[in-house]
C-alpha cells in the first residue's frame, strides 16, 4: 500500500484547515506557512487541530467529514487515527497514544508514561517515584528555541536542580556553545557542582591570588549566590571566581561595584571587567579585563532526566 503524506507525517488524506478553509497535508504544514498577520496566505498562527471538519482522499478526493477510512473509496487512511484530535499517522515505527489529560496525542505506550495533574504533561513511569512538580512547568517556552513546550514535538526535559523544563537537544546545543553550567532562566546550576571541582577551585585561586595586580589583591567585593541566593560580604576579589559564604558556590555575582572595599587604593579611575558569573564588575587603575572563563564545568546532555514528548 503506497504511503503519502507530508515530512511530518504518513497519511493519505489531507485536512481544510478551519481557519482559512485552504487545504494542507497537516496543520503542521499549515502552521509553517504563516507569516505574519499583514502578510498574503492564514491570518492564524497556530491552526486549531480540535476544529478540523472536512477532510479529503488523496487517492480519489473524496471531500468527506474526518474519520478513520475514505467513505468513497474505502481506504484507510493510516493505522492510527484520533477523532478527539482530527490526526493520522502511517508510520510503523512510532507508538502513539491520545492522553485525556493533556487533550492531545503523544509519542509513546501509554502504559509506559504518567501524567502529573501539576506539571500539566506526561512523563516516564521510571522517572515517576523521583517526580518533583513545577506547577504548570509544561506550559511554558524552550529557553533556547523560545517553541511551546506543551505542544512541542520535540524530546524535552526537567532541568535536574530548578525544575525548569528544556528541549533535550536544545540543553546540549546550549552547554556545548556557551560553556557555562547555568539555566539559561534563573542562573542556578544545571547539574550541581562536585567537591572535587570546588577544591580545584579554591585551590587554583590561592595559588594565583598573589600574582594579582596590586590594585586588588586586598579587594573585598559583596556578593550574590546564584544557587541559594544568599549574600555575602567581603569576599576577596579575584578574576576567576567569588565564593559564595554560605553555600561554597562559585556560581555567584557581584552585585553592587558601588560596595566594593580596597584597603590599599581609592575607588578612583574604575574599568570594567567580568567575573566567572558573566556580570560586570569594577576594577581600579587599569586592572584590565582578564575573564579566563566559567568555573563551572561544561558538561554533555547524557544526564537527562525526563523525556517528553508530544506527537501532533
């Protein structure tokens, strides 16, 4: 049996879009198509999937009301078929299944996800005694690709310290380009720094302390911790890193240049520089910018915790 469709999906019909009454392989094909609400062609962005009522045969185009076979011709149009959401797929190697609570249907066994009445969206069973909630984390963008996570076909995930959710692909693009540990929305760690890599630190720090130029070495800076969002004042400045006091992470940010303390020189004549969080800080009399880079290890997207995705 010949398989037609589109790139996204096998099937062999195609639906009128309810919005602009055109037709279109999928209303993914129909979304890819918009371009702006003064520009020619739908004014809709985002094309209803519930609302689809007429359907066409691609094989005697048969215009017909959706379901799962042509009423002309008697084909079927694909394996699986949703009435709830007016969708079909022909492809074989992909399990779907429709989820009541999420109103839509997903890639997978049903048997093999839960849904979390909290998080708004189906996760693995495995990960299920581990869960932990972020009210309505679901329906919110990628950081990275800016995409809707609810209705996004794409593999996603719960970042594994703040919560936040991220397309798997979009998390490893994101650690490997900008080599820094850090959720690109709150600013705490990805993954939590080991204690190993904080005496790396600490170390490297007092072994370098004393080549600083004299201008700072005796600088003290008032800091805020990323991680635990804690203050700490008269921290010793350094170039590659500020710990923080209460928790020992050196995901943190100066947070005032207006409070930093030099016992050996007036806070005249200040530049700019940056520390291993990524903000600005001052330096006096021509310090220079002297940023060796994150503190924080990149680390690969193997540790994804929870994968979700959705199918149409």
């Amino acid at each position: 049996m010949e398989r037609r469709g589109c790139k996204h999906y096998q099937r062999r019909c195609e639906i009128q879009a309810p919005c602009c009454k055109l037709w279109y392989p999928c209303r993914l094909c129909h979304n890819e198509e918009y371009k702006g609400v003064k520009a020619p062609g739908c004014k809709v962005e985002t094309m209803d999937r519930h609302a689809v009522d007429t359907i066409r045969c691609l094989l005697c185009q048969k215009e017909q009301a959706p379901g799962p076979k042509c009423v002309g011709c008697n084909e079927e149009f694909a394996k699986y078929y949703c009435g709830i959401c007016k969708f079909w797929n022909d492809n074989p190697m992909k399990g779907i299944y429709h989820c009541e609570k999420c109103g839509i249907c997903r890639v997978g066994k049903a048997d093999d996800y839960f849904h979390c009445d909290n998080c708004k969206g189906d996760f693995p069973k495995e990960a299920e005694e581990g869960h932990e909630c972020t009210s309505f984390g679901m329906h919110s963008n990628c950081p990275i690709c800016f995409e809707d996570m609810f209705s996004s076909r794409k593999n996603s995930q719960r970042m594994p310290i703040c919560g936040h959710f991220i397309h798997s692909k979009c998390l490893k693009d994101y650690l490997r380009t900008s080599r820094v540990n850090r959720c690109p929305i709150c600013s705490k760690d990805i993954f939590k720094e080991d204690e190993e890599q904080i005496r790396h630190i600490d170390e490297m720090l007092a072994s370098t302390r004393a080549n600083l130029p004299k201008e700072v070495i005796d600088m003290k800076v008032s800091i805020l911790c990323n991680n635990c969002l804690q203050k700490t004042g008269d921290v010793p400045f350094h170039f590659l890193g500020l710990k923080c006091g209460n928790c020992g992470s050196y995901n943190t940010r100066q947070i005032d240049s207006t409070e930093i303390k030099s016992a050996t020189t007036p806070t005249e004549n200040k530049i700019e520089t940056e520390n291993t969080a990524g903000d600005t800080v001052a330096v006096e009399n021509n310090a220079g910018n002297n940023n060796n880079g994150d503190a924080a290890n990149e680390k690969e997207g193997e540790e994804e915790e929870e994968e979700w995705y959705d199918c149409e």
